[in-house]
C-alpha cells in the first residue's frame, strides 16, 4: 500500500507526541531517542502497510500502538528490559 508523503507527515505529527510521552523520561540521549523514534513508527505505520487501518485513522492507530501488543509497549518493555541488564544488584 503506498502511503503519500503528506499522509505519513500527518500520521508522524499525530504520533510524535504519544511517542514523547512515553519514551522522554527512560531514554538515555538524544540518538538513542532518534532511534527508538524511527523503529517505533515504522511499527506504527505496519497496520497501515498491512491495509489494516487506514493511514487518516489516528485514532485507530493510537489505539493500535497503546494495545498490550502494539509497539509502545513493546518499544517500552525492551527498553525496561535493557535497562535491568546493564545495572548491578545494588545499583535500584
């Protein structure tokens, strides 16, 4: 499904901001944060490249991303994940 530049731009706007919400507090530095940024919306996009949900459905998408399933929390769990592996017993 192609998906126009000023759909996706749309889309991103709508999910910039959720993303921050969720990752501003936990991620270590800006690249770490651009990174994390561009995978997760790619997972974002998946419903609408798999024709899903349509790419002017926001609030699908929105819905989609904060599922027990969906990206943010799965984004969210790695990077809780990574973050417990790198710090000693004492270190909480």
């Amino acid at each position: 499904i192609g998906i126009s530049e000023a759909d996706a731009t749309a889309a991103f706007q709508h999910f910039l901001p959720v993303f921050v919400e969720y990752f501003y507090d936990i991620c270590n530095d800006r690249n770490e944060m651009r990174h994390l940024c561009g995978q997760t919306f790619r997972e974002w996009m998946q419903p609408v490249r798999d024709g899903l949900i349509d790419v002017k459905e926001a609030g699908k998408l929105m819905y989609h991303a904060r599922s027990p399933r969906g990206c943010l929390k799965n984004n969210l769990q790695k990077v809780y994940s990574r973050e417990g592996v790198g710090r000693g017993v004492g270190d909480a």
